[in-house]
C-alpha cells in the first residue's frame, strides 16, 4: 500500500482531497511587444492549469511552453538570487520567481508587464544597459591601497555598517519603481546609490570621496524625494530610502568615523 503523503512541518499526513494539491485555472494577461509586428504594446489573455504552489514564473514557462513559444522574458537562477526577472506584476515590481500564486487575488487576472522606465525590447525584456552605466558609473568594487601580508581585517561592526546594501541582486525593481527615474532617465536611481552605499562605508575602502562627488551631481541623490517606491519595491529587504538618505548625510558630512573601539588594525 503506498504511503500516505506527510505535509512539510507536520506529522499529520496529508488529506487525499486537499484542495491545495489540485490544480486550477488562473487567467494572466501578459503586455505584449514585438517591435516586428506591433507599432504598439498589446495586452493578451492566457488561461493556464496552476497549483497554489506555483510562481508566476512558473505560469510563464507554462505559456511559454505550452501556448506560446514566442513569449519573450528573462530569467536564470529562478530562486531570487540573479536578479533576471523583475517585473510588474498587479502593478507592483517584484521578481516573477518568488512571487507565489497563492499570495495572488486570483479570482481576479493578473497582470503581468515589463519594469518601467527603461527602453522596452520585447515582450517582458527592457534594456538594462541605462541601468547599469549608472551602476558602473559609481565605482562599485573596492579601491584600497598597500598590500597587506594577509587579508584586510575588519571588525564585526565596521562589517555590519553596510551589511544591508551587500544583499543587492541588481534587479532594478527599486529603480524601475522610482517615480524620478521615470521622469528623468539621468538620475542615477536608487540602485546604483545602494552600490555606492556598499563601498562608501567599507571601513577597508579608500574612494568614498570620489563617489560622493559623483553622487553630489544635479542628477546623483539630491534628485530622491523619499518616496520609499524603491524600498517597498525591494526583493532582498533592503532600507533602500535608510541608504540613500545615508549617502546624503555623507555627502554633506564626509564619510563618518568608526568608533574608536571598532577599529581593527591590518
Ligand atoms: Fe533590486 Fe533591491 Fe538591489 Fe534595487 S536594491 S536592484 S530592488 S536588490
Ligand atoms: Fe525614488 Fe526611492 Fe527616492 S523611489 S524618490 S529613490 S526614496
Ligand atoms: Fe533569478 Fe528570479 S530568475 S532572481
């Protein structure tokens, strides 16, 4: 006799008729493009068999692979660690891979389209190139000077200063959600602020001036009008609005001394 099936973090065994073991029907409606065939971009309806379990990334291959193969998006790591697949989804950016169908109103369609904000290619795929110059243009990698006989040493609490910002995946979900950004493509955006974060407050690192007076541009931090879009937006958790308000404080202060008890000699 086969075993009776036993629900994850519980002894009892699952009941064969449990309604979250069968599948339904979820209507999504997809904003299409293809810049071949459309002058403009068209919203298309999908029916797909789905589990509570399942992801919008999962509907997506669904479609992809059952209705539809010229339905275009990005993913790779399909576990939110890459970053590929941020979109909007009811309105609201988040990536398609950790966004549960269950946590989904679906007596309604949900609606699936392309970040805003940035050039869009195809179907659900922008360009991200604007995206990342802005990334580039902050100097994201660690600028120190001397060679150390072993590694540079730093304290718990000078590591815990800009733990929050090491934890972004580059997804642009707080970029693409910033109504600045959206109204002047120059601006530098939250995310790149967020990886100049990460280095300006790098006990270990030498070049936060430099990036402070990048970021002091008419287009660098001065632009946030804190409206906390990019926190809300943000797929790792991260006080996005706490770091950029972080940098202008550096940038009208200098980057803050760590306390004398926290320093660590290399
Ligand atoms: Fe994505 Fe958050 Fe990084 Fe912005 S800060 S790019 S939302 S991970
Ligand atoms: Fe934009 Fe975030 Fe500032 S949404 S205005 S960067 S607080
Ligand atoms: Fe990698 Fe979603 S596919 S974050």
């Amino acid at each position: 006799m086969a075993e009776a099936a036993v629900l994850e973090g519980s002894n009892s065994p699952a009941p064969a008729d449990d309604a979250s073991l069968k599948p339904f029907t979820v209507t999504l409606i997809i904003r299409r493009f293809d810049s071949e065939f459309d002058d403009e971009p068209r919203w298309v309806d999908y029916d797909v068999e789905l589990f509570a379990t399942d992801r919008i990334l999962d509907a997506l291959h669904k479609i992809k692979w059952e209705q539809d193969g010229s339905l275009s998006f990005r993913r790779s790591c399909a576990h939110g660690v890459c970053g590929s697949d941020a979109m909007r989804i009811n309105g609201r950016n988040r990536l398609a891979c950790k966004t549960l169908i269950k946590d989904l109103d679906i007596s309604k369609p949900i609606y699936v389209e392309a970040i805003k904000g940035l050039p869009l290619e195809k179907d659900l795929i922008v360009d991200m190139e604007p995206f990342f110059a802005s990334y580039r243009e902050v100097q994201p990698f660690l600028q120190a000077s001397g060679k150390p006989e072993k590694e540079r040493i730093q304290s718990v609490a000078q590591r815990e200063r800009f733990d929050d910002t090491t934890k972004c995946i580059l997804c642009a979900a707080c970029t693409s959600s910033c109504p600045v950004f959206w109204t002047d493509g120059q601006y530098f955006g939250p995310a790149a602020i967020v990886n100049a974060h990460r280095f300006i407050f790098d006990s270990r690192d030498e070049a936060a001036q430099v990036r402070l007076d990048i970021l002091n541009d008419k287009e660098g931090v001065w632009r946030c009008r804190t409206t906390f879009n990019c926190s809300e937006a943000c797929p790792r958790g991260i006080e996005v609005t706490k770091a950029i308000a972080e940098v202008k404080a550096a940038v009208l202060r200098g980057k803050p001394d760590v306390p004398k008890s926290d320093l660590v000699s290399a």
